[in-house]
C-alpha cells in the first residue's frame, strides 16, 4: 500500500478515497452479477400452499422474492444466495429449502 493511500486512511474517508480500484472499474450492483451461484441451498415455493401474506418479501435480504400487483411469484435463483429466513418465516410451509441431490426440506 502506498504511503499516500495509507495517509488518506481516516475514520471519515470514504470507500472512493481509499480504493483506486473503484475509480477505476466505477460501482458495482448486484443486478449485474448472479449471486446465486453462491447458494448451497435453494428455496422451494410451494404456490399451492402458498397464501399470499407476503411475510417472505420483506425480510429476504437478495430482493429475490419478485411481487407484482400484491402477489408473490417465484424465486429470483440468479440472486438468491439461500439463507432460508424465507422459509423460516412462513407461516403456511409454502417455502422450503432444498440441498442440492436431496428433497426439499419441511
């Protein structure tokens, strides 16, 4: 590391102060990458169970919960990275999480 850059490093500096990369390559976002090669497990909908409460949406931190005029559809699997607080949350077993090579949890 540089003695500039060391010197730059403050409580206060910014990500762009301390990173010349980021100058470089600019910002990313996830929408550009599939974080869901990530996953060890997947997240099973059952549509038929489902109830439409909406209590996965909110607390799915990949935004991988798609929602359109009230109504949830399937996963997002290219940026579900498999947390499972979806299917923690529902109250209706409607969201399970799979292995891979296994069935899907209860």
């Amino acid at each position: 590391m540089s003695k500039n850059l060391m010197e730059k490093m403050t409580v206060t500096a910014g990500w762009r102060d301390l990173t010349p990369a980021a100058q470089v390559l600019g910002e990313g976002n996830s929408v550009y990458f599939l974080t869901g090669e990530w996953r060890t497990e997947t997240p099973v909908w059952k549509k038929e169970q489902c109830k439409q409460c909406l209590f996965c949406f909110p607390v799915c931190p990949d935004s991988s919960i798609p929602v359109a005029n009230s109504k949830r559809d399937e996963f997002d699997l290219d940026h579900c990275k498999g947390c499972g607080i979806c299917a923690k949350v529902c109250p209706f077993g409607a969201i399970s999480m799979k292995a891979p090579g296994k069935e899907a949890s209860k």
